[in-house]
C-alpha cells in the first residue's frame, strides 16, 4: 500500500482516539456551575478593572449569583443600567445608586504653591508619600507622579503637563475608585455627578492651621469660615482647618464661592458669571478636556 | 593589626570610601542656642504626654514630658529657660510634630541631685538591676545609634527569654561619623562603667565591645582599659559596611543568628551603642538625664567640622550656621551617615535623641545617576548581608505584588543600602526594598491582628 | 531647582567605580589582546569583519530602539558594541559583509531588542546571531581560513579545516586519533593560538589573560569559566582514559574551539547566566557535558555556542532554585 495512505490512515485513527479520550474526560470531569454566572458576566462591562470590590468581573458575577439581595453589590462601571439587568437574571431587587465622578480635590500647581525641594528617587507617589512631606511645603497636596493616572483602567486621568495635576476626564470616568485607592494623599473623591454634571467642591484638602496653609500655597483652603456662614442649606462643614461640601445637601447655590479668599471653592460645568469676582485671575475653570 | 583576629559577617557588605574626616577632632561644647525645639517624640512608639505650658520656666534636666505607655520615653528640658511656646516643628520628614520651644537663659540651673563634674564615678555596687533599668527610663533613654528604640524596653528582657551577653556596638561602621569614635577616645572609663551597669542589668556576665579596625586607637585604649574587669571584652571587627548592623553584629561575635522576624534577645544577646552606654552611665552615676549628644558635624567643603556635644533641641540651622553657613554647591544634607541617613527637607529641624551626624553633601557627590536597565550582574545579591535578592523585591514592589514580596523575605530588609550603592545601573533598589519590606510588614501586621 | 535641597531614600552615596558603561568597557578592554592578535594572525579580513559588525551592532540598535521601540537608544552603554565584537570574535575572518550585517541584525534585533533591550534577553544576542549564522550559511561559517597564510586575502583567504573538524572528520571515517594527531597544530602552537578557526577562538593565553583582567576588576567571578573549563577537562579526560584511540585528550579539548572565549566572555554574560555563585557552578557543569557531548557525538564539531544557548534557556529555572539563604533563617549549626 501507498505509504501516504497509511500514514494518513494511522494519524486519522490516532486523531478518532484522541478525540473520543477528550470528550470522555470533560464529560467525566466536568464542573458544575451555576449558569446565572455567564448571563451575569455577559451583561458585565468585562473590565475587570476591581471597582466593586472583585478582582474581577467573573469573581463579582460568582458573588452576585450566590447573594440573596443586592444592597451593597454595584458594578461602577455599568451603573444603574447594568445592575437593572443583572438584578432581572438574578430575579432580585435592583438598587438604584447614584452616579458618581472621581474629583481632584487640589488646585496646587506649582504658580501656587512653590517647590522647596527637588525629590530625588523613583517617580511615584506612594514613595514619595511614604519617604517625607513631599516636595512643596504643602504636606498634604498632590505629589504629581501621576499614581492616580498609572491605576485608572479607562484613560479617564491624566496629569495637565502645565499645571503637573491629575485632571478627570468625565466622559471616561466611571467611578470605579481606582484612583481613590491609589492616591496616597487622599485627594481624590468620588462624588456624585450632579444635576447636568453641575458639582461645588472644595479643590483642597490640607488640614493645616491657616497661616501655614497660606503660607504652603496661595489657593489652599485656610479654613475661614466664610463659605460655612454663605451657605443656607448646612452643607458645609469646617473641620481641622478645612471646609468640606457634602453633595448630598448641597443645592448648587453658589452662594460659597464667590466668599472664598483664596479661591479654593470650584465650580464645574456651570455657566459663566455674569461678575467676575474682584479678586485675581483664578485657576478655576478645571479644564474638562 | 596582626594582634587581633578580625571577626565579621559571612555574607555581602561594602565598602564605601571611610571619609571620617572628624576622627582626630575632640568634642567641642555646642554653644547654647537661642531657642531650643524639643519634639515629644524622638523614639519609636508613643508620643510622650505633655507636663508643661507657655510661659512656664524650666531649668535643666527638667522633665517637660512624660512617657506613656511602655514603649515610649520621657523628654526632659536641655536648658534653663522659659517654655516660648508649644508648637508643631518639622521633624527630618518635613513633617510639623509638636514639640516645646524654649528661650534659654545663658546660665544653665541644673535640677537638683545632677552631678554635672567631670569626675569619675564607678562604683556600681549599691545599685540593684530594678534600679539601673528604673533610672535608665527615668533619664529617657533610647538608642543612640539611629534606631531610638527606648533603652529599658531593651534591657527589660521577656519571660522566659534568658540574655547571656552584651555586646557594646563601637562598629561606627557608617563613612563620615566619627561621634561613637570620639566618645570611645574620650570617655573610655565612663564607657566601660556604662557596659557594667547593662551587665548588671541584664543580670550577665559577658560583655564584648565590637569596635571596626579602622579605629586602632579606640581599639588599644578600650582594650587596655578593658583589662581592669572580669568578663569585657573588645573585639576587632573587620572594616566592612554594615559591620555595625545589630544582626550582623551579633553574628561577628557570636556566629548565632537573629531569626528572620525575631530579635537579639531571642538567641540571648542584647546590643547597645556605645553613645548609649555612656548616657546609661550618666543617667545612673550622675542622675543626668539625656539632654544632649555628641554629633558629628561634618561634609567635604566645610571648614569648621567636628564633633560636638550639642543640646538636644538645637535647630540643624543654627550649627550649620554656626560652622559656617551651608558651602555653596550643597546638594543634600542627611541627619545621621550617608548610607542609612536620612536627608532632611529643611533646615528647620532640631537635633533629636537619635541624631548622630549632621552631614552637608555636595550635589554632585549625591544627586542620582540615571537609571538604566538592570543588566543582572547580582551584584546587589552578593552585597546583601541580608542574603536577599534586592533586584527581585524591587520588580515586584514595582508592580506591587506584595505576597510575592513576602516570599521573597522583603520584610528582613535592614534597609543598609548596600544594594543601591553597588548597582551599575544605578537602580533605586534600596528605595523600592524599604517600601516593600515596610508595606510587607503592615500586611503581615494586619493579618495578625485578624 | 538649583538651590533646593534635595530628598531621597538613602543610601545617599553610590559607587561609581562601577557603571553598566565601565563594565561593558572592561569586557571590550579584556578580549582586545585577543582581537588584536587575530589581526595579525588573519590580517585584512579580520580588520574588515571586526569593523563591520561592531559598526553595525551599534547601528542596528540605534535604529531599533529609535525607529521601531520610539525610545532614547542607548549607545554609550556599550552593550551593543560588545555584542558585535563578540559576534566578530565568533566567525571566520573571510565572511562577506552582508553575512555579518544579517548576522548583528539577528544578534540584536531578535538576540537582544525583540525582548526589549539590555537586560531583558533570555539567550546571549552575539551567540544568537552566530548560530543564526552558522544554520543559515553552513559553508561560509565552517571555511576558516589558514592562520598567517593569507593575511592581504579577504574573501579568497586560503581556507582550512580547524584541528576539531580534523578530528571529527577522521573519527568518523574510523583513523585513529594518533595518526590524525600529527596533521594539527601542537597543544602549545594551540596554546599560543596558531590554529585554525574564528577570530577569537585564537590564544588561549590572551584570553585567559583578558580573563584574569576581568576578575581583578570583579567585572566575573571564576565560577562559570572555571566550572566550564574544568567539566570539559574532566569529562573529555574521562572518555580519553576509555578510548584514547576514539577520543581526543583534555588538554586539546580545552585548548581548541571556542571553549576559552566561551567559557571566559560569552557564558559569563550578566542577563543569560545564574546570580548566585552555586547557580554558576551548576550552569557552567552542564555547559561543559554538552560541549564534549556535542563535540563527539553530535553533528557538528564544535557546541561551545549550542551548549551556552541551551543553558541560557535554564537560567531562570537555575536562579528559582538556587536562592541565597535569607539571613536567620533554616536551622543554624549549634551554637557556640
């Protein structure tokens, strides 16, 4: 006989005989899983980025299926509208949450806040977090080596090349608090987006008794007190030095900023004022790239 | 060197360039400054609790500030004088901490029961173990060698643990520092009355003062005073960095080693500086509480170096000031030597308990060469004392995979810096293992705690 | 920034007698004995197929890294330039240039580069790009052209076989070793390096001397030359004593090929070879089995090369295995 042919022959009985040990063994050994978990990855934004809590969106899927209610379960990334859906597989309650958008809560580019000495070791912020101060008399402000923009999975931060900040990029940013984590100085937050993405928060987070914070930087917050007197609705409270908005009280007056000395009440996504405040140019239209 | 057999560590070490350029200078007194900063914490562990107010006046020696709880120790007023204010001063880190402000007179008034002569004390006999390790915690005294670890915790050995030796740690193995140097020139009695107070208080009865054999005079001098008492001994050491680490230390001397995740005690030894010795002396002897150090000031384009005996609370400032102003061209100036130092961020800081050096670098001498790739040559896996593989810990802490750190025993770090010195590419290894072996540490702190 | 003081983790010294630079320098500094006597003993052809591949070495790695990674190439640490010369050291002297511009493409382009550059490569890149070579142009890589003959030929060198191809050619055809022995050089003409072969497969004096270099300024340690050396003598010693009619004696399996080069400069490379000095011990042992056994029984006479890339692809297991023990851990020896 051809040697072609039984080759062919002896390889296509191997092949049978391969094949059929194979399909035994997945069906001896096959897991048994609940099949809610595939639906429930399916409808998931399969960025494994970690925001719920799960390293991943498989292991946040084997958690959902094995809950009985759905409070304290939220995918950031899929919000209201991919919960909704998993809620449906799942035959439970959807708990609606609100949106929410990562913050900076720091104005302090170098203009403001002036450099007292030239760090000299690896370019990340958790080092040099750990290591001392940081680099500007500012013990409490960004470190600018980008840590927030090296943990976000989406391209939603970047640092602004002429102001060395962290800037939200909001049509990317999912809330998923990455970077919250990742900050070593805590100055990112997430808070909620807010009637037309309209936000006030305060862009400082030092904790500093006034004249060192005015001595650190020209648009810290030196915790004055004329905001917590502005506001009518109790939304703002003074605490170490330093004036916090809590957004789910805040009506979105206004009333605040104009009251601030050193300009450190930021105003997102509203329109222009009619009168600019006396005081200097401000740093305070974050860019919204 | 011939007479003496040279003990060392088996694994890794250095050898940077000595630079002691302060070693032939006696101690100078430190003028009195102008105001003085006490920090309530210049130890490791609590802050201690405040006992004065503003405008109070306080004479030397004075207490200003309790310990609390059992790993802290007391502060004590370095002059006489009225409490300024009591405000928050930066520490090294750049941090602002409280501390106590004081306008010193330009007389000093000592609390009564200091004895503040020159002269000799040495008769130990009347004091029991309870009482050395009581007035040593009274004094508020810590580790002088850097670690300020309180001392009487130190000498407060555990049940069922058993301390067999004291080994005296003279190493100064660190380049530039010369304060441990001089003390051992100067006040070679007093040291050697110091050891036999730990000894009495640690209830042993072999001491071995550990000195590097770069200092032949030292080495000669406490030898031949050694002689007069049973049980102390000095042992040459090689000159090798970091001879003067405690593990390694202990290991020279001894061959025992100190258990990853242990302590000396663990294999019966305790270690003590000599700066530390000689306060322990003045604490028990002369009732002098630890109110000032002996501080090498020193750097390659300063004129004015030396070693001086300087009150604790000094601002860095005003002795950089008063040797001359910062040279031009300083690019970084480290608390304590430039292997283990830490640079300060400003020169607002005062002198603390743990403060052995003031060291002004040229920025040339210190500013960071470019890093480039890691060609694994090992050379930091040869120079680790420690046997781990800096290279390795710092890929991981760069991405941040801890447990695998864990593994790799970045925990045992001892943060000498041997890798980062010999590295040809000249890669931050030791920045990335100190941030590994301290996040490694408060992960394995969190899960025992669960 | 000029007058700001500066802050960073300690240690705040570094020692500068050290750098990836001065080391690659070294290592170049430690084989031109070695190449500079290939140029006499080849003469023209050696300065032309050094030249070539050490020009374009360099030259392929500046436009890898900046044309085809986007990054600041980084010339002037040497490596490249290295790595061509070692590659130079590594083939006969009448190899035309557009063989030894493929072969440095190889050696850095896939040797070194598609791994992301220095440091990163699994296998030795000049050794990658000499076996590309040798696969690739079988007949112009084993035409070794007769030392001292034909110093002003390039291309048309009069070529000869080295003393190893003598042997294998007539151990197969069944001579004896001792009636090949008298058609090649003598063990000391090898010694000296009149011989037959590469350009740095030479002297073994310059090479051992370029080696002694290298561990004065602690650039190597003896581990891996010393283990490869010394496993090749053994092991050849040991087939000799079986058969020394079949197999060749110690002193001339050392001497010749490329042992001494690769046991001193290739092997030796950082980034293919183990950390610890028991790792080097046990990686330099199985490159000297393979070379013997590459050498009398497998096709080619001569597996320095092989035997190096074989165990390059080990290296990482060897590292995984041979950790230095963590200070205070294990059981110590009783205690005094």
């Amino acid at each position: 006989m051809n040697p072609i042919i039984i080759a062919v022959v002896v390889l296509a009985i191997v092949g049978i005989v391969a094949g059929l040990i194979l399909y035994y063994v997945a069906e001896k050994f096959k897991v048994e899983e609940d099949p809610r978990i595939d639906q429930v990855e399916e409808v998931l934004p399969g960025a494994n980025c970690g925001g719920c809590g799960y390293p991943g969106c498989r292991q946040f899927a084997e958690a959902l299926t094995r809950t009985d209610t759905l409070e304290g379960y939220f995918c950031p990334v899929g919000g209201n509208d991919v919960m909704a859906r998993v809620a449906e597989i799942l035959g439970l309650e959807a708990v609606e949450k609100e949106k929410q958008l990562a913050v900076v809560r720091c104005a302090g580019s170098y203009e403001f806040r002036p450099v007292t000495n030239e760090y000299d070791g690896p370019a990340n912020c958790a080092m040099e977090h750990a290591l001392y101060s940081g680099h500007t008399e500012c013990q409490y402000g960004c470190l600018g080596h980008g840590d927030c923009v090296a943990a976000c999975e989406f391209d939603a931060i970047y640092m602004d090349p002429v102001t060395n900040l962290p800037v939200v990029v909001e049509e990317k940013c999912t809330a998923c608090g990455a970077c919250v984590e990742a900050c070593p100085r805590d100055i990112i937050e997430l808070r909620p987006v807010g009637k037309k993405s309209r936000r006030v928060y305060v862009a400082c987070v030092n904790e500093d008794k006034g004249g060192l914070t005015a001595k650190a930087c020209k648009v810290g917050c030196i915790g004055c007190g004329n905001c917590e007197k502005a506001c009518e609705f109790d939304a703002i409270t003074i605490e170490n030095n330093l004036s916090y908005i809590d957004p789910a009280k805040c009506r979105l007056c206004r009333a605040c900023a104009p009251v601030c000395p050193t300009e450190s009440i930021w105003e997102l996504n509203f329109p222009v004022r009619r009168a600019i405040p006396s005081n200097k140019v401000k740093p305070k239209k974050k860019p919204t790239a | 060197m011939s007479e003496y057999k040279l003990l060392t560590f088996p694994k890794g070490g250095v050898h940077p360039p000595e630079n002691k350029l302060t070693a032939d200078l006696a101690i100078e007194r430190f003028p009195l400054p102008s105001k003085v900063y006490i920090h309530l914490q210049q130890h490791i562990g609590v802050p201690a609790q405040i006992l004065v107010k503003p405008k109070d006046r306080v004479r030397t020696g004075q207490l200003l500030a309790q310990a609390q709880g059992f790993v802290s120790a007391n502060i004590h007023s370095s002059v006489t004088g009225t409490v300024f204010k009591i405000d928050e001063i930066y520490d090294a880190s750049g941090y602002r901490k409280t501390a106590i402000v004081i306008t010193p007179e330009p007389e000093d008034e000592w609390v009564e029961g200091i004895d503040t002569s020159d002269d000799l004390k040495a008769d130990i006999g009347q004091f029991s173990s309870q009482e050395i390790i009581q007035k040593v915690k009274d004094a508020g005294i810590v580790g002088m060698g850097g670690a300020t670890f309180p001392t009487h915790v130190k000498l407060s050995i555990p049940d069922g643990k058993k301390c067999d030796i004291l080994i005296i740690n003279g190493v100064e193995c660190e380049p530039y520092l010369t304060s441990d140097h001089r003390l051992m020139l100067e006040k070679t009695e007093e040291i050697l009355v110091g050891t036999r107070l730990l000894m009495k208080a640690l209830n042993v009865d072999r001491a071995v003062i550990g000195i590097e054999a770069n200092k032949p005079d030292a080495i000669g001098k406490m030898t031949e005073a050694a002689k007069k008492y049973e049980g102390i001994t000095v042992q040459a050491l090689k000159v090798k960095y970091p001879q003067g680490g405690e593990k390694q230390l202990i290991k020279a001397i001894t061959g025992r080693e100190v258990p990853s995740g242990g302590l000396p005690i663990d294999i019966g030894a305790v270690v003590q500086n000599v700066g530390t010795t000689f306060a322990v002396y003045e604490a028990v002897m002369k009732n002098k509480p630890l109110i000032e150090r002996i501080v090498t000031i020193t750097g390659k384009d300063l004129d004015h170096r030396g070693n001086f005996r300087v009150r604790i609370g000094t601002m860095v400032k005003d002795i950089i000031d008063y040797v001359g102003g910062l040279p031009e061209g300083t690019g970084k100036v480290v608390l304590g030597g430039p292997m283990m130092g830490k640079a300060t961020k400003t020169l607002e800081v005062p002198v603390g308990k743990g403060t052995s050096g003031i060291l002004l670098m040229r920025r040339e001498e210190t500013k960071r060469k470019k890093v480039l790739p890691c060609i694994h040559c090992a050379r930091c896996v040869t120079a680790c004392p420690q046997g781990l593989e800096p290279y390795l810990i710092m890929s991981l802490a760069e991405r941040g995979i801890w447990d695998k750190a864990e593994e790799a025993h970045a925990q045992d770090c001892i943060m000498c810096g041997s890798c980062s010195y010999v590295c040809p590419s000249n890669r931050p290894l030791q920045d990335y293992t100190q941030f590994a072996r301290n996040t490694v540490m408060s992960i394995m702190r969190a899960r025992k705690k669960k | 920034m000029e007058n700001k003081l500066l802050v960073s983790y300690s240690p705040h010294i570094h020692d500068d007698s050290a750098s990836v630079q001065r080391i690659m320098l070294d290592v170049i500094l430690a084989l031109l004995p070695a190449v500079l006597f290939s140029f006499y003993l080849f003469g023209i052809g050696a300065i032309i197929v050094t030249v070539v591949a050490v020009a374009s070495a360099v030259l392929w790695e500046w436009l890898i890294a900046k044309y085809l990674l986007k990054r600041q190439p980084q010339i002037w640490d040497l490596s490249a330039a290295l790595t061509g010369l070692l590659l130079a050291m590594n083939v006969p002297s009448n190899l035309p240039v557009w063989m030894i511009l493929v072969g440095t493409l190889i050696a850095i382009g896939v040797g070194k580069m598609s791994f992301g550059g220095l440091g990163q490569n699994i296998f030795n890149p000049a050794l990658v790009g000499r076996v590309f070579m040798l696969i690739s142009f079988p007949v112009a890589m084993t035409s070794w052209p007769i030392p001292l003959k034909s110093r002003m030929h390039y291309l048309d060198a009069v070529t000869g076989a080295t003393p190893l191809g003598v042997i294998k050619e007539g151990v197969r055809n069944g001579e004896k070793i001792s009636d090949l022995m008298h058609q090649i050089p003598s063990h000391m003409q090898m010694f000296y390096g009149i011989m037959g072969g590469s350009l740095g497969e030479m002297a073994a004096l310059l090479l051992i001397l370029g080696g002694i270099y290298l561990l004065i300024r602690k650039v190597i340690t003896w581990h891996i030359p010393v283990s490869i050396i010394g496993t090749v003598f053994l092991f050849g010693g040991l087939l000799w004593l079986m058969n020394p009619e079949k197999y060749p004696d110690p002193l001339f399996q050392i001497l010749t090929g490329g042992v001494m080069l690769g046991a001193i400069f290739m092997a030796t490379d950082y980034v293919s070879s183990p950390m610890t000095p028991i790792g080097k011990l046990i990686f330099g042992f199985f490159i000297g089995i393979l070379v013997v056994i590459i050498r009398e029984w497998g096709a080619y006479p001569e597996g320095v090369s092989f035997a190096i890339l074989i165990m390059n692809a080990f290296v990482p297991l060897i590292d995984k295995y041979t950790k230095p023990r963590v200070f205070g851990t294990k059981k110590m020896k009783k205690q005094n």
